[in-house]
C-alpha cells in the first residue's frame, strides 16, 4: 500500500468507470506499475494561466511594433516572478505607446497590473503582474541592462504568431 500512497502523493489520479473488485495480491503489482509509470513518463502539464497571459502581453508588444520580444520562464531559477516578458521600443514616445497598449488591452481582458514602474519617462516602463513582469525598454537602457544576459539560467519560450527578430 505504500506504492499506492506514493502514487497519490505524486499526483496520480485513476478514475474507474465501472466498479472493479480487486483481490489484495492484485492491488499491489498494480499499484507498483502505476508508480513506475508515473515516474518515468511525467503527466503532462497544461499550460498556466499566468504564460498565456505572458505570451498575450507579448503578442500586445508585437502590435505596436516592439522590438526583440522575448518571453524568458523564471519559474525554476527565481520566487520573484514566473516569467519575464521583454521588448524594446524605438524611442521614449514609443517605450509609453506600447506599454500603454499592453496595459490597456489586458486591463479590458480583466488582468490588472499590480505595479507599474517608469511610465511618464518612458526609459524602462516595468509593468507587474505578480506572476510575470513585462519591461519595455529604450534600447540604450535594454543593452545596458542586459537583462536575458543577467537571467541566462531562464529558457527562452517561443511565442507563436511573433516573428523572429521582432
């Protein structure tokens, strides 16, 4: 029964549509195959609300023409935050356009920003969510920064409907 406790502790779930009667020299090699199962193929896992959210912001940058949109996953190397969206815009004008028009447009989605950062100087305009943190930068700041290059653990996450370059 241990291998069955190890199981539910790990998450394993079996739902029988018909009630089956096991006798108790059955229920343990059947117990100890689920277990291993389970250990060697992990359940997939749906995608979080807070990515999708992420890879929106993203795709909000895209429309006003952000430059060098990157989605970086913090969920393994940082508490602070589970991603980091990055972009950059072409001058300051531009820096506040966009993360107008992400705040904007999320707000009407119903995802209010927790804290934002830098808004009126348009230089780095943070934008916090709590469980992903969009940055807008003025190129000058973004290089200097250096941002992917400070949090070089995080994987990038491919944003489909942004081209590359972008």
């Amino acid at each position: 029964m241990r291998d069955v406790d190890s199981a539910a502790a790990s998450g394993l779930c079996i739902t029988l549509e018909q009630p089956v009667a096991f006798d108790r020299d059955h229920v343990t090699p059947l117990a100890t195959i689920l277990v291993q199962h389970s250990m060697s193929q992990p359940l997939p896992q749906p995608e979080s609300d807070s990515l999708t959210t992420a890879r929106r912001a993203a795709l909000l940058c895209a429309d006003l023409k952000a430059n060098d949109i990157v989605v970086l996953d913090l969920a393994r190397v940082s508490d602070a935050t589970d991603y980091f969206v990055i972009a950059s815009g072409s001058s300051d004008t531009h820096v506040r356009a966009i993360a107008e028009h992400v705040l904007e447009e999320l707000r009407k989605e119903g995802v209010r920003a927790h804290h934002v950062e830098g808004l009126p100087q348009g230089r780095w305009v943070l934008l916090d969510y709590i469980d992903f943190v969009v940055h807008v930068f003025h190129p000058t700041l973004r290089s200097f920064y250096q941002l992917e290059r400070l949090w070089g653990d995080a994987a990038t996450i491919p944003i489909e409907g942004l081209r590359a370059g972008m």
